[in-house]
C-alpha cells in the first residue's frame, strides 16, 4: 500500500467555468472531483470489454447491454460510432 511518502507532490490549479444551471454561476465543493472518477471507470470498462460507455449509470445490467449491441452491430457489419 503506497504511503505519503510513495507519492508524487501534487500541484492543484483550479479552473473557474461557471455553471450556466445554477444561480451566479456557482459550482458545490463536490462537483469537482467527482469528474475524474467516472472518466477512469468509463476508461476501464473500454479497456476491459472494448464497449465505451456515454450514459450513467454504468452498472453490470448496462455493460451487459452494451457488449450484446456491440456484438451484434459487428455480426451485421456496423461499427458504433458511440
């Protein structure tokens, strides 16, 4: 298990986009990095199954669903652009 000592200095910039749904543009403490984590799992899935998934949530039901669609666009001889 990696320590504190184990890992790189981290250099934190923040990027203000305002958000166009809420009022003055304000974003929650939490909206930040909640980003990030369901990008690498997205990632992760592409990796593992070759299927990239868009849409939430990305539970076992819908990966199902998404390698049965992939595989049978190929046996047609489509590829999904998604």
């Amino acid at each position: 298990m990696p320590t504190t000592v184990d890992l790189p200095m981290i250099d934190t910039v923040f990027i203000e986009v305002p958000n166009p749904h809420r009022p003055f543009g304000i974003r929650g403490v939490g909206e930040s990095p909640i980003v990030p984590p369901l990008a690498a799992l997205a990632n992760a899935i592409h990796a593992a199954t070759g299927v990239r998934m868009a849409n939430m949530p990305m539970s076992s039901g819908f990966i199902l669903a998404a390698i049965n669609k992939d595989q049978i666009f190929e046996r047609r001889g489509y590829r999904d652009i998604n």
